[in-house]
C-alpha cells in the first residue's frame, strides 16, 4: 500500500495534538499547520471526532441528574445513556401520562451556539421523519435554560448489545437489516442523511420492530445537479465548520466522511455495510487500537472479509462489497436498492454473483439482463397458460364477519382489497381487520382500535393507509405502530398512488395531496363554493386526476359528475353524467355507482373519452352511510380481484333502551329508525331526537315516555338537528340548513313558528345555562379543521360571542347544573380530552379530567359527577366544587357494547343522556327493522377474484 504523503502530514500533527492538555491542542495546531488552513481544518476535525467517541463515557455520574428530578413537566425515572450530543434520561411525563425518552444538550455546550442550533435541527429533523423504523418525537422542551428532545421511548437492547453476545445468523441479521434500510430509505426520500449510523444507535424491540435512533449528526442533502453525484455541502453543514468537514463515530464513518469532503446517502449506506458486516462476524468491519488506527483502516484497508461466516448468501457478500467500496461512485448508489437485493430482487447464478464483486459494470448488466430474463420467461408462461388453459377462472364467495363484529357504517369505505388480491382490510367496531384470503380468521390491526376507518393499501400492498382521530396515518401489513402523516377532517375517499403520494378527497376543500412519508398536505384540485369533490385516483401517466364532482344546489350523489382534471393545466373533462365514487380499471373501463348498482363504461385513457354505454355489472351494492359523501364501498384491484359490502337488507336501524349503571337493558317501545342525538327534557318526560333518512332530511322528533308516542317536530327537507331543550322543557333549539342555515327554535309541542337564532352554517348546539341566558354551540371552519365554543343570548339582537376560541377543535360544551362550569371536548393535545373550565369567566383555571383520550362530556343531574366516552366504554368521574374545582379518578361506568354509538364518525354530537334520577342512561342500540336484535346475515364482504374477466364480457372494452 503507497503511502499519502498529505493524509501522513494529518496523522502526524494529529497525534501530536493529542500528547497535549485538551486546553493546549487548538493553539498547537494552528501553529503546527501555519498558513495551511486545509491542513488544519482536517487535523481539528479529526481532534473533534475523536472528542466524540471518547467523551460522556462515564456515565451518569458525571451528569448529575437524580432520580426524581424535574425537567418542566417531565420527571426523570431512570438512566439511559449519553453521547456527543446529548444525555438521554427515561422519564414520566406528568400531563400525558406516558414513558417517554428525555434527550438533553449537556451543560458543557449550554452556550455552544453550534451545537445548540445542531440540538435544534434534530428536533425539526424528526419532525420531519415519520415511520415505523424511526423513533418518534414527540416535542422540544426548554427548562432551567437548558433544552431536551422529548423522544419516543424504545424498550429493548440495542444492536450492539446484541453483537456482544456472538455473530447472528444471517436470517436474523436480514430481518434487522431489511428494517433498517427502509429507515434510511424514508430518510434519505426527505433528503435527509443520518451520518452517525451503528449499531449502538439501532435499538431492537421484543416485538421483532427495529428503530433507528439519533438523528443529533443527519444533514440535509443538497438538491441534487444534472450530472452530479456526490452531495454538496449545505447551510447544515458547510467547509468552514468542524462539523461540516468530518462528524460522526470513527468506526463507522465512510472514507469521504473521515476526509472531511462532502457527503451524501452513500455514507449511510457505507455505514449500513459495516453493520451488517458487524453482525455477521461480531466483530467491526475496521478496527485499531487508537483512532488513527481506525481511520487509516477506514481510508486504506478492507475488511477481513474472510471472516464472513460460510453459510453467507451471495447476494449479502455482493451487497457488502458493493457497500463497502472506498470510492463513493462505485459505492451502491440507493439504500433501496439494499433493500431489494436483500429480497432477492437481482439474483443471478451464483458464480456471477461471485466475479461481480471484481466487476461491478459486470454485476449491474448482469442484474439487469436476469430481469429481462425472468420477465421474457414469465411472459412466455403466461402465454402459454392462456393458449393451453384458457382465461382465468372466476371465483366468488362471502367471508361472515367474526363473532361481535359489525361494520364501522358511519365511516367513508369500508373495505379495501390489496393489489395483488391477497389481503381484504376492513372497518368494523371501530377498528381495521386484515383478513388474508388463505386463511379463516381476520386479525384485528394494532393501533387501529380508536376508530380506525377509511382503510386503502399502498401500491406495493405492504403498507395500509387509514384515517383516525383527525389523522391520516399508515401502519405497516407486517405490524408495528402506526405512524402519522398529516392532520386532515374525515377524508371523502383516499388513493394511494405509485408516485409516492397519497390523495385525499376532501368535500368543499376540494383534493389534497400529501407524500406517503408525511408533511403538510397542498391542494391540488379545488372545487367552486358549494361543490364538493370525492374518491380521487390518478389516471396512468400521472397527470389527470379522476374523482367525483357534486355540483352546486346537488342533493343526491346519484346526480353527481366523474371528471377527469389535469394537473398541469387545470382542465377540467366531464366524463360521466349521474354516478359517483369512479374507478379506472386497466381493462379499458371507468367503474362506477349509481343508485347502489356498479355499472361500467368503456374508456380511453389516452384521449380521456368514453367510448361506450353504460351497464350494470353488479347489483346491491352498499354506499356510505347511505351515500353521505359519494362513497360506495366496493374495491377494484389491478391483478382483477373485486370486493364489496352488499347492500344492507333489511337496512339496519337504531332502537332507543335505557341502561342501568349495572349494565342491564330496558326496551324503549319506539319504532326502529336512524335515531341520532337523543335528549331527555329536564323535566324527565320526552325525548326530542334526531331521526336521519337516508342522510338526505334529518328531522327533530319528540317521543313521549308516559304516552309512548313518537311525534315529529320539524318538516323542512333539509337537515334540522341537534336538539336542545331549554330549562323549562318548552322550547328546543337545533341547528338547520334551512334558508341559507342558522340556529332556529320553537316551542317542543310544535305550537308556534319556528323562529331564527342567528344565520349561517357548521353551527351545533349543545346546551343552555341554567338560567336560559346563554345557548352554547359549537361553530366549526368550513374545512372542520378547527372548532370553537361561541355563545348566544336567545332573543335579543346581540351577536354570538366566542367563548373558547383556538386554532384546535373544541367541541361538545356542556354547562353544569348550577352553571358555574363548562366541559368540553378539545384535541389540542394531539388527540381529543375532556376539560373544565369556570362558566361565563373562562379565565379562572382549567382542568383536564381524562388521561388517556375522551368525548362527548355530560353532567349528571345533581353536579356530583361527569361522564364521558372513550374508546374502552362510559368513563365516570367524581366532582367537587363546593370551594374550587377538583375531580377524582375516571373509572369505566358502561363497557363498549354501545361504542360505535358512544363515538361515532361525527365527533361531534353526544349519542347519550341520562336520566333525571342519574340511575340511568338513554343510548342507541343497533338493530334491524324486523326487530331489535343484529342481523348478522347482513355482516358480510363478497369477494370476487378475476372479476375484470366478467367485466369484459358483461361491458366490452371496444364499446361493442
């Protein structure tokens, strides 16, 4: 090996530096380099990283931090390790209840301006990060002038804990390696490089998920150049810090990174070979006895590479040379592409596997020649079945839903198949249940238990897309914890497409899109005041986007438009008149429903003009919630496979019971209906309910208790609801869209008009004060992204006044018995909680009364006690308010038997009440219209595998 008489220069007056006093090493080196500014920027950056893997070694100790300890509302708990850039402490976090990681900047670098700014830019760095493989942040805390990552705590040893224990066997060593390469794939598609990766910074949970930790060194890559490929320096890290010239821990930093040049992903994927290589071997790739050792290994030497166990896969021996070559442009260019090697994507005969790491130009045209290769063989197959064995058979048959399972009805789709038809995902109990077609059982999704709903696959069908709590998030088919993308309202129909975003449907916002890593989601198609746009997909080419358009002064989504809208230039084709949730299938057709039929019409996708008629292709299909936002809950796959919900017969209703705190029902003998918001009259006589047909006229209706008679209370065709009664049981106030919208009331015996409160739209009231001075309702944005809790004196001329006005969503007031206090629901948390606050002074204290999630709050009678709803059942609380406001500890009053109910698509709008006596609470039960049990005849999926193939008979693609 010829000597580098520069990088000997380097070795020479950085060991010399390192024979000084720490306090004497800077002057010595300016000194010893002279005008050479290169020479002394690589030898102080060498004095930095060597800083950085000898420093915070001695524990915790040295950092004094005890047990017990405060940081603002975080409690330290225990020790969990330190490093260049930070102390991390296990703590409780006192306002959410929960274990969480607590990363601080150590008291030395308190007034580093550098590395406070790098502190930072982690922070906003895994912000910026969300998936399964990546630990979560969950804030930056400031306290006692000092600053902390408040992180996702991962349970469980990391890599490095594992090596210690001998080499691994190379199909575990896979597995690790798989989920590590998505991490940095997800990192990297942000622009995003780690530089610190190793096995001490990959912890490894008892449930088999693999998380990547520390992203206090990662750098944001350059914009890549035409031509280009190496990254250059960015704001993040430039020549003239010490930083920007060499960071990272020596035995795992690529040739370039222990230079000081500039780096982009390929120094992860260097670092991600040496890991491997470690866990194969138990041993490092490069190894010395010094630093200088390690990083003239690093620049000069190769790994033993005789050392690799025997049974290693060629393609693993492949892909660490190919990761561990010095020159960057040899280097393995993607991470992704490690991740498709490992599955076999690229594998030859293993004698070309062998002479491909002595010739890499060899190994990529062998690779690519072995896939034109495999897929010229499998055309010839598929050929050949067709000519010897004719078209695919068709297939069709139900799958029951399990034992206490019932579909999530008041959601958006209901059921998703994946591409290749393997997989059926759907929404039941407020939840998502993966049902794969080889077996009997469907499994219930972890971390979709709090209503989960509106599930759709990812284009490769290993990821599954779904909406909860304001969020859109996504969880991986393999298990592990959902991670979040964006905040949206409840999506009028989602689309994951090949380009790596995902669109959203969102009604009078018109289409939203956002990448599948997560962001902020834009608007990429936007409808004029009073349409609505449903169910976007991409047409193929990527630039015109299909969905359902439902014009102004349109009812019914049965006279709605599928057009097709360009996003380059905006134009806008209608392609469809009267039909709705529009599909494309490769076969030549648009898909569509129409009065609860699938019909399909013949379609070119290049001029973006039907060519045919319409036919019906399939008969009683079931729509959302009886078409609320144009959804029908059906699935086309592109391998052929159809599923769907058949149309509920007989439609399935509600019942009104009564349930005692013991859990025991009492039949109300009301008629089977939509019952929707019921509320018992102070007085304890009637009740005034919402009774919804067919989502197209909501009206209020009061049934008397003694009489047992049901008597409606409003006629207009439009949607009246929810009800309020004043104190005095004679009048009730809703909300109506009735001459351009307002709130309304009139006298609970229907005698009288119906009077206006004030005008406009998204109102819903909630209650009145004791004395019936104030109506309390809820006023939300036209996107309903954000809510806030308004008042209004009935009667008078004054306008509504804001009471709690925020940029989150309040909803669900409530005013106490004795009016002093209001509770209501806010998610301003992150997930939506129960609060009290004084009434009409909101300025004199708050309280959260749930720990883990709440809706839909209500009083009882006599003020001692407040309910609400969570995702396990009716939460009880004690009250104390005699000198302040106290509450006691929540316990579970009702299980979740009547949950779908209790928390409903809506959030908004309590589905319960209780009795004057507070022994018991008026819910809804599910029941069909024959009588009040499930009809569990009506709980099923049809699947249909091959469907394209019926599609073409019954619907020509040429029209004919």
């Amino acid at each position: 090996m010829t000597a580098d008489p520069r990088w000997e220069q380097v070795k020479q007056v950085f060991q010399a530096a390192l024979d000084r006093e720490p306090q004497q090493r800077a002057a010595f080196v300016r000194d010893a380099c002279g005008a050479d500014a290169a020479l002394e920027a690589e030898v102080e950056s060498l004095l930095d990283a060597h800083e950085r893997a000898g420093s915070f070694a001695e524990g915790p100790a040295m950092h004094g931090r005890a047990l017990g300890e405060t940081f603002g509302p975080y409690e330290i708990t225990g020790w969990l390790g330190s490093g260049a850039m930070g102390e991390v402490y296990r703590a409780r976090d006192t306002r959410l209840h929960r274990d969480v990681a607590l990363k601080l900047l150590p008291q030395l670098f308190a007034f580093d301006v550098e590395r406070r700014a790098r502190f930072t830019r982690e922070a906003q760095i895994l912000a910026s990060l969300n998936h399964p493989n990546i630990a979560t942040i969950y804030g930056l805390e400031q306290a006692g002038g000092r600053e902390a990552l408040v992180l996702e705590l991962i349970d469980g040893p990391t890599l490095a804990d594992r090596i210690q224990q001998g080499a691994m066997p190379s199909d575990e060593v896979m597995s690790i390696a798989k989920q590590i390469a998505k991490a940095l794939e997800a990192a990297h598609e942000q622009g995003i490089v780690h530089r610190d990766l190793k096995p001490s910074n990959i912890k490894l949970q008892p449930n088999g998920i693999v998380k990547v930790l520390d992203f206090g060194l990662a750098k944001a890559m350059a914009p890549a150049r035409a031509g280009a490929d190496g990254g250059e320096p960015t704001r993040f890290a430039t020549a003239a810090t010490r930083e920007g010239v060499i960071v990272g821990t020596i035995g795992y930093m690529s040739p370039e990174q222990a230079r000081g040049k500039a780096v982009d992903k390929r120094t992860d994927i260097w670092a991600f070979g040496c890991v491997i290589y470690e866990m194969l071997t138990g041993t490092p790739a490069f190894a010395g006895d010094d630093a200088t050792e390690m990083l003239a290994a690093i620049v000069r030497g190769e790994p033993a590479w005789e050392a690799l166990p025997a049974g290693t896969p060629p393609n693993v021996s492949n892909l660490l040379r190919r990761c561990l070559t010095k020159d960057p442009h040899d280097r393995l260019r993607d991470i992704g592409d490690a991740r498709l090697a490992m599955e076999g994507a690229f594998d030859t005969q293993p004698d070309a596997l062998a002479s491909s790491a002595s010739a890499p130009v060899r190994t990529r045209f062998a690779a690519y020649a072995a896939v034109l290769l495999l897929g010229s063989a499998l055309t010839g197959v598929a050929v050949w079945s067709r000519l010897h064995t004719g078209p695919p058979r068709l297939a069709r048959f139900a799958i029951q839903l399990g034992a206490g399972e019932s579909f999530s009805l008041r959601g958006r789709h209901l059921v998703t198949m994946s591409p290749d038809g393997r997989f059926i995902v759907y929404a039941a109990n407020e939840a998502l249940y993966l049902r794969p077609l080889d077996q009997l059982q469907a499994r219930r999704i972890a971390g979709t238990e709090d209503r989960g709903r509106s599930p759709f696959f990812s284009p490769d069908g290993q990821g599954i897309g779904f909406w909860a709590d304001d969020q859109l998030k996504r969880v991986a088919l393999s298990g592990g914890a959902p991670v979040t993308l964006c905040r949206v309202p409840a999506p009028w129909g989602v689309s994951w497409e090949n380009d790596n975003t995902i669109l959203i449907g969102e009604g009078p916002e018109g289409i939203w899109r956002v990448p599948d890593t997560g962001g902020m989601p834009e608007v990429i198609v936007k409808v004029a005041s009073g349409e609505a746009a449903h169910g976007p997909h991409l047409l193929p080419g990527g630039e015109w986007v299909l969905f359902t358009l439902l014009p102004k002064n349109t009812r019914s989504w049965d006279e709605a438009q599928i057009v097709a809208q360009s996003l380059r230039t905006g134009d806008r084709r209608v392609l469809v008149r009267g039909g709705h949730d529009g599909r494309y299938v490769g076969t030549g057709h648009l898909v569509y429903a129409l009065n609860r039929n699938l019909l399909a019409v013949p379609f070119d996708a290049d001029d973006l003009v039907v060519t045919g008629d319409a036919t019906t292709v399939l008969d009683g299909v079931a729509d959302a919630d009886e078409n609320t936002t144009g959804a029908s809950h059906f699935d086309v796959t592109s391998e052929g496979g159809l599923v769907y919900v058949p149309r509920l017969t007989p439609r399935m209703a509600h019942a009104l019971v009564w349930v005692d705190r013991e859990g025991r029902e009492e039949a109300i003998k009301t008629p089977v209906r939509e019952y929707i918001y019921p509320r018992i009259s102070p007085d304890g006589t009637r009740v005034a309910v919402a009774i919804d047909v067919r989502n197209q006229e909501n009206d209020v209706w009061i049934w008397d208790l003694a009489r047992e008679t049901l008597t409606r209370l409003t006629f207009d065709p439009g949607f009246d609801e929810p009800p309020a009664w004043t104190p005095d049981s004679r009048r009730i106030a809703f909300a109506s869209d009735r001459d351009g919208g307002g709130l309304f009331w009139q006298a609970a015996d229907g005698t009288g008009p119906v009077e206006r409160l004030t005008q406009g739209r998204n109102f819903f009231p909630t209650a009145f004060s004791p004395d019936a001075l104030k109506l309390v309702f809820s006023s939300s944005s036209s996107s309903q992204v954000s809510s806030d809790i308004v008042t209004l004196t009935p009667g008078s001329r004054d306008r509504p006044s804001p009471l709690i006005h925020t940029p989150f969503r309040e909803l669900n007031a409530e005013i106490s018995p004795d009016g002093r206090w209001i509770a209501y629901q806010s998610d301003e948390s992150g997930h939506a909680e129960i609060y009290v606050r004084p009434f009409p002074n909101i300025d004199g204290g708050r309280w959260q009364v749930s720990t883990d999630g709440g809706e839909r709050p209500l009083w009882a009678r006599n003020g001692r006690e407040l309910f609400y709803v969570t995702a396990v059942g009716l939460m009880t609380v004690p009250i104390e308010t005699t000198t302040a406001f106290s509450n006691g500890k929540a316990r579970k009053l009702l299980d979740d038997r009547y949950r779908y109910f209790f928390g409903d698509v809506f959030f908004q709008g309590r589905t319960y009440d209780i009795s004057p006596d507070g022994k018991r609470f008026l819910v809804i039960k599910q029941a069909a219209e024959s009588g009040t049990e499930d009809d569990s005849s009506n709980l099923r999926l049809v699947v249909v595998l091959n469907w394209t193939e019926e599609l073409k008979q019954l619907a020509p693609p040429d029209g004919r």
